[in-house]
C-alpha cells in the first residue's frame, strides 16, 4: 500500500512546496507561504553540512566545558591568539594561565560584550 509520502518524494521542488504549504495548513489552519518551504528546499547542500559541523563542534567544545573549565578557556585563548600551546615561550604560558585563572576564577565571561548585545539585538522579535 502507498502512502502520502511515497507520492511526496517524487515531486519535483515547485509542487513540493505546495504539497508541504498544503500539510501544514491541516495543522491548526497555520499558514506558512510556499515560497518559504521553496527556500528551505533550494538551500545548497553546504549549507545543511555545515549547520551538522557546526553542532558536531559545539558537543566537543560544550563537554570539554564542562570537564575542565579552565583548560576549555585556555585552549580558545591560544587559538584567537595564535600560540601553538606546544610551541609557547614560558613567558607565554604564564601569562596565558594568568588571563585564563583569571576568567575562570571570577566567572568572568569569555564573550565580548559587545559580540552578546549584538547577537540579542539581532535575534529580538
């Protein structure tokens, strides 16, 4: 027995967002314009892949978070300043410790401010 979905998939982009315009509309009456669904169907391959990159790395970064504070605070210190951690002077490594003890110790945030307000300001509806 066929189903809607075996008859969705073999539609070509222009009919899909109809079809998909059409479904979503039996839910509640909520309008969404096929035009959006269109965009959402038309968006280039590397833009999906790299949205899953994206997430992949932010699972990495978030446990590392959460294992060592200070060793994640650390490691994105030397990377926005270019040390290779291997390769620091002495003097380097102290003075990184020294910023990153002192993020971490007074819970102070890693984040600009100004990179914060920004991103609220661009995501207030």
């Amino acid at each position: 027995m066929k189903t809607a979905y075996d008859e969705v998939v073999k539609q070509p982009c222009d009919k899909l967002d109809q079809t998909m315009q059409d479904m979503t509309y039996c839910y509640n009456e909520t309008v969404v314009p096929k035009k959006q669904y269109k965009k959402l169907l038309t968006k280039q391959l590397e833009e999906v892949v790299a949205v899953n990159m994206v997430n992949a790395y932010y699972k990495t970064l978030a446990e590392f978070n959460k294992g060592n504070r200070e060793w994640f605070v650390l490691a994105i210190l030397c990377i926005e300043l270019g040390v290779k951690p291997d390769k620091a002077s002495a003097h380097e490594l102290s003075a990184l410790q020294m910023i990153s003890s002192n993020i971490t110790g007074n819970q102070a945030p890693l984040l600009n401010p100004n990179i914060k307000n920004a991103f609220e300001g661009a995501t207030k509806t």
